[in-house]
C-alpha cells in the first residue's frame, strides 16, 4: 500500500448509492444523507441485499476484480462532499472487433477527485502464477475454469470471491492498488468501510481434502480466542504506557514539589472532592479489568490539611494520578459497554476482563470458568459482533452488517439496535444492515429502506 494511501484521512461520507440492473433485474437506491445514523435495507432473498453490501465495500476496499464477475449496468456513489464515482459496464467499439460483444468493459469514472472525464478499465489481474497460489495454499480446489470449491464452507465460488474471502492471507502480488491511478486510489480511500459478515465465526484454515489429497493445516484459535488475545494485548499495551507516564512523572516530582513553594495551594475541600473521584476512578478501572485491586485508605479529617505545603504537595499527587489513570478512558468506556451489553444477554454467565487472558467467561452460580470456545454459537457471535464494533473499526467508518440475527435469541433481536446506539454513543459511525428478521428492525420501521423489485 502506498504510502500517500495511508496518510490520507477519510473523512467524506456515503451519502446515496444507485445500482441499475442487479443481476440483470433489480434496480435499487439506497441513501444515507442527514443525521440518520442507522440504515436498515428488507428485501426477499435473491433481491440482493448482501450484494448491496459487498458493492460497498469491494469499491472502498479496492478489490475492483468483484465488478468483474458481477452482473449490473451502472453503480453510482454520492458522497457528502459533493464528489461521485461512477462504475460501468459497457462495450466499445474497440473492444467488440477484439472480444465477444458479451463481455463488455468494466469502467470506473469520477468528478471530484482531479481527473473529471478521465476513465480506469478493470482488467482480469488473475494470472496463472497466481492461480497456482490459489491453489497450493488456500483450502481450495479449482473445478472450473473460473471456479472454485472452498472446504471450509463447502461453498462454490468464482476466483474473484475466492481472493476476496482469503484477501488477508494473499501475497502483495494481488493487491491491485499500486496500480491504481492517483485520482482513483484517492476515489476508494475516501470513505472507510467495515463490512461484518454472516460466517464470522468461520475458521480460515482446517484439516480439509482435496484431489490432492489431505492438506495437513493446524486448527487455529477461534474467533472468539483471537478477541480475547487481541484484548490482552491492548491491555497490555495501555499498562507499559501506564507504567511509563508513572516513571516520567514520579522522576520529576520532587522537582515540581520544589517549584510549587511560591504558588498558592486549593482549599480541603477542593482536594478531598479530586481525591474520592480518582479513587472513584479507579475502583471503576479495577471493575473491568484494566488495572489490580489494590487496599487504600481514605484519608480521614484532619489538621494536617491547614498546612499548605501538603495540599500543594496533594495536589501535584491529584494531577499525576488524572494523566496516569487518563491514558485507560477510552478503552475502558469500551470494556464497560462491552461487558455490560454481554452480560446483560447471557443466562448464568458473566464476562471477564482481565491483562492475562483478555475475555474469559465464568458460571455466575458456580464461578467456574467456561472456556470461550464451549459459550453456544449464539453467545459467540454475540461476543465477536459487539468485540469488532467496538475494538476493531475506525471512527467515522460506514459499518455494514450482514445478517446480524444469525444465531442470536429472539430477545437479542429486538435489543439490537438499542444495543448499536449505545455503541455509537462512545464511537462515532453510521451503520447499514441487511436483514430478514422483524424483531432486528423491532419499532424502528423508520429506519427501513426496502428493495424492491422495478
């Protein structure tokens, strides 16, 4: 990825999207604008609410080769600032003397972006060097010319979906972007996209046979094991920064002491008050996992507050211990939704947070511990949903969801959306569902945009 990519903040915002000739049939538009930060789109299977999903995402992604196989007319993208993308599928006159007049071009176009009437064609990148990848080191089996058998979800897919799925366990060679003209990379790295999809809890990699007999890869943790390391080791991260600030600030603390002799010191009252809310503060960090339990002492009444040289002293203690215990804000606002939301929806268990483990799960009767793993499929994915919206997007990201009623409770349902709200209380995205399930739109029938078929 080049570096300009990287540097670049996304800051501009989906605001319509129009696709004409779906599959050849359905025409759909969905829109985004205003302070509405939940969509939610119905329709019947086949109509294409998960393709709706995916054209999003493939776009701002980068993983053009999508549009190849995909069978439409035109998408076009409004974004907030007024720019557009334009993707089209049309033959010209060129192309028809070279090729057969059903496999028209694949042209991107866009206006904002410094390279208005100027045109990207999307070319079959797949070589046979990298169809050997394919087949060498993804559990996959080619039984077409353009398909393929993955042996994870026994699923059958064009090449184009199989790099999509499998896209983070790819060499650089696949990745299309560095060939990207400048306006274009500009285009798909202007709006941040999370796609969250039906099979998040799909191992990547399992023991699976093919016609080249068994391939012998090593179970991996699940997903619910990864959040849970990945959680030790933010956590962990905040404690080396913790212990860093503390040794900063501890090594000029005499050096402030004796510089404060001239200042003036804040009543008793003052720095009794900032006293009980850090000790507040930090009982409420103990409470979710980010820092140890320790025994403290409030300090009681006493004539020793007349001295000025102690509150001054108390003082310069109260500011050191709000930049230390600061550095946990954020992620505690996350773990403390994340566990109140779980534990809310989960019968005689409890979550807990901890450096060591990240997540673990106890029996609220037995307080025996239950490895993650062994929580139902409904529990997990549950766990791994709210995890990724709350730890693993950007701020400011589109968020789409893929079905989040698969596997989870009827109650679930209907507190998902409140649930969501919660979440974009503390983190600041807007968020599309695809769904089929009445109780995930719940009363909330005005956030609904159906596809229907025209």
């Amino acid at each position: 990825m080049s570096e300009r990519m990287t540097s670049e903040k996304k800051t501009d915002q989906l605001v319509k999207i129009n696709v004409d000739q779906l599959f050849g049939r359905f025409s759909h538009s969905l829109y985004f604008g205003g302070d509405q930060d939940i969509s939610i789109i119905t329709a019947p299977n086949g109509y294409g609410k998960t393709a709706m999903l995916r054209i999003i995402d493939s776009f701002f992604k980068r993983k053009l080769n999508v549009f190849l196989s995909l069978d439409f007319e035109q998408i076009f993208f409004a974004l907030e600032s007024g720019r557009r993308i334009r993707i089209s599928k049309q033959l010209s006159e060129d192309l028809i003397r070279e090729e057969p007049p059903d496999n028209p071009q694949t042209l991107i176009t866009t206006s904002g972006f410094g390279a208005d009437g100027q045109y990207y064609d999307i070319d079959q990148e797949v070589r046979s060097v990298d169809i050997s990848f394919l087949q060498r080191h993804l559990p996959v089996d080619r039984i077409g010319p353009n398909l393929w058998i993955d042996f994870n979800s026994q699923g059958r897919y064009t090449t184009d979906r199989i790099i999509e799925m499998y896209r983070d366990e790819l060499p650089p060679s696949f990745d299309s972007s560095k060939k990207l003209p400048d306006w274009l990379l500009s285009a798909t790295n202007s709006v941040d996209t999370h796609l969250v999809e039906t099979q998040r809890l799909l191992y990547l990699e399992e023991q699976v046979s093919g016609r080249h007999g068994m391939r012998p890869h090593i179970r991996p943790p699940s997903v619910v094991e990864k959040d849970a390391s990945d959680l030790s080791e933010r956590i962990g991260t905040l404690l080396q920064r913790y212990a860093n600030e503390s040794q900063k600030l501890d090594q000029s603390f005499p050096k402030r002491v004796i510089e404060s002799r001239n200042e003036s010191a804040r009543d008793e009252d003052e720095i009794r008050q900032d006293l009980e809310d850090l000790n507040e503060k930090r009982d409420d960090l103990v409470s979710v996992g980010l820092l140890g339990r320790t025994i403290s002492e409030a300090i009681q009444p006493s004539d020793i507050f007349r001295d000025e040289t102690i509150r001054k002293i108390l003082e310069i203690y109260i500011v050191d211990t709000k930049s230390k215990l600061g550095i946990f804000d954020e992620t505690y606002e996350k773990i403390r939704l994340f566990k109140q939301i779980l534990d809310e929806h989960f019968s005689f268990k409890e979550i807990v947070i901890d450096s060591k483990d990240g997540i673990g799960a106890i029996d609220t009767d037995t307080e025996a511990t239950i490895p993650l793993p062994e929580l139902s499929s409904g529990e997990q994915h549950e766990l791994v949903l709210i995890y990724e919206l709350l730890f693993k997007v950007e701020e400011d990201s589109l968020i789409l969801i893929d079905e989040p009623e698969l596997s989870l409770h009827v109650a679930w349902q209907k507190r998902f959306i409140a649930d969501l709200q919660k979440i974009q209380e503390i983190k600041k995205m807007k968020v599309l569902i695809a769904t089929h399930s009445p109780q995930i739109i719940n009363d909330r029938w005005d956030f609904v945009q159906e596809l229907a078929a025209n």
